[in-house]
C-alpha cells in the first residue's frame, strides 16, 4: 500500500506543480521521450539477458504485493507442526505439505519426513536461501542500472536538442525560439530524473527490503526444520525462532495452540461420555 501511495503522491504533486507552472502540454514531447525511454530500455537489452530483463517485470510485481506471509505466521505454523508431531509422528506431518503454500517449508518437511540428516536438510535449505538472493539481487540490479542510465539518455537527449538550436540560430527566427528550444531541450533531462528518483530507484529499494524480509522469513523456516526434525519441545521452539524478531513482534502461538488442543479433547471426551 505504501508503494502505491508513494506513486500517485509523487506524480500528482509533480503535475500540480506543472499547471501551477502553466500547464501541462510544456512538458509532453514525444521525441524526448523516445530518446530517455527507449535509450534506457535498449541499454538494458544490451547490459542483461533478454530472460533476466523480462523475469525483472515479475520481481517489480513484489513491491505492490501485500499478500506477504509475516514472521510471526511462520513461527505459528511451526509451533503448530512440532506439537502436532510431538504428539503423533513426523510421518503424520505428511498430509501438512500439500496444504503448505512456501516453497521452503514444504522442502523442509518432504526431507525431514524422508529421513534425511538435519546437517543435508540444513546444507539444501541454505543453498535455496543464497540462489534466492542471487535471484533477487539480479532485479535489483537491473533497475539499478535503468536508474543510472536513464538520467543519462536525457542528458544525451539535452544535447541533441541544444546541438539543433544551435545550428538554428543563424536563421531569422534562431534568437526568437531560443528559450522555446532551451525548454524543449531540456524536457529530456526531466523524463530520465523523473524516472529514476519516483520509480527505479524505489522499487529497487523495495525489493531490497522485500528480499531482507523474506531472507529473514526463510532463516526462520531453516532454524524451525531443523528443531522439528530433531523432536524439539514447541515451547522451545518458539522461544528460540522468536528471538529472531523485535519483542514487540513476538507473539504466544504455543499457550493458544495448547489451549485451543485442551479445548478439543474435552469435547471429545464430552461426547463419548454421550
């Protein structure tokens, strides 16, 4: 939500400052925009490969999503999963997978049910953890080089259009047109600053944290794998992956799931009574 409010702020503070200024149509000029726009994107082909700049229009996606799975949630469920296979079995963990929608938790739970060490469980999930940064790294650093580029092909737009005025300037009307063609001159350096300061640079910012977030998500399903393969009581797995977060961002999954369990089985055994 904030990054959808950051834009329409940013861009309509910028217009009503273009019709305080006298309006808008000063500022529209397609040759412009054809050389800091199309300029940046053709850079960009040259710069990266033609499937790591298509797969940035999915990473760019992030920065609008809301639908993200918080901490606090993944240390539920995995408070959730080691009383469950306290009680049980890790085997009865199976039917859990499926309905798990994360990648990584699903992984962690297919190998502890399979047997497997927590040493390889730990070794796999954290070679998962770094090619998922590479991943997001390399969206990142392609906005970051729009940024830089874009600001450049309106400098570059700039001079072409000063280069014009100047030859134009030994015509009867050169002197008469010189401010009008300053002005559209320089409408290129707008677009390529425009740009990079209200969309590349935050977005890639924004992912930058989106990604620091979901590192710190995916280091808390590690650490819980591994305490719930070794059969961890849940309080103290709890108490551990909280310390992961602030304290104000900690919450008591384990009270309310055995509540909630103490609940059931009186129920229960009110209705065999029955």
């Amino acid at each position: 939500m904030s990054t959808i409010l950051g834009i329409i702020s940013g861009v309509s503070l910028l217009f009503i400052a273009i019709f305080m200024q006298g309006g808008v149509e000063v500022f529209i000029n397609v040759p412009s925009m054809m050389i800091t726009f199309g300029g940046t994107i053709a850079a960009i082909f040259i710069s990266f490969p033609f499937s790591r700049v298509v797969g940035v229009l999915r990473a760019v996606t992030q920065a609008f999503r809301s639908d993200i799975q918080q901490p606090s949630w993944v240390i539920g469920l995995m408070v959730r999963l080691a009383f469950k296979a306290r009680q049980k079995s890790l085997l009865s963990l199976e039917e859990d997978v499926n309905a798990v929608n994360n990648r990584f938790i699903r992984l962690g739970l297919e190998m502890v049910i399979d047997g497997h060490s927590s040493e390889l469980i730990r070794d796999v999930l954290d070679t998962e953890l770094d090619f998922l940064q590479m991943r997001h790294r390399s969206g990142g650093n392609i906005l970051r080089a729009a940024a830089k580029l874009s600001p450049a092909f309106g400098l570059i737009g700039t001079l072409i259009g000063l280069i014009t005025m100047m030859r134009n300037l030994g015509s009867e009307t050169g002197m008469g047109g010189l401010g009008a063609g300053m002005a559209v001159s320089l409408i290129t350096t707008f677009y390529g600053a425009m740009a990079a300061n209200l969309f590349f640079i935050p977005v890639a910012e924004k992912l930058r944290s989106r990604t620091d977030d979901e590192v710190l998500r995916t280091k808390i399903i590690i650490e819980g794998i591994i305490m719930l393969q070794s059969g961890t009581n849940p309080r103290v797995l709890e108490r551990k992956l909280n310390s992961f977060l602030p304290p104000d961002l900690r919450a008591a999954h384990y009270e309310r799931i055995l509540k909630k369990t103490k609940v059931e089985t009186a129920e229960a055994e009110g209705r065999a009574e029955l």
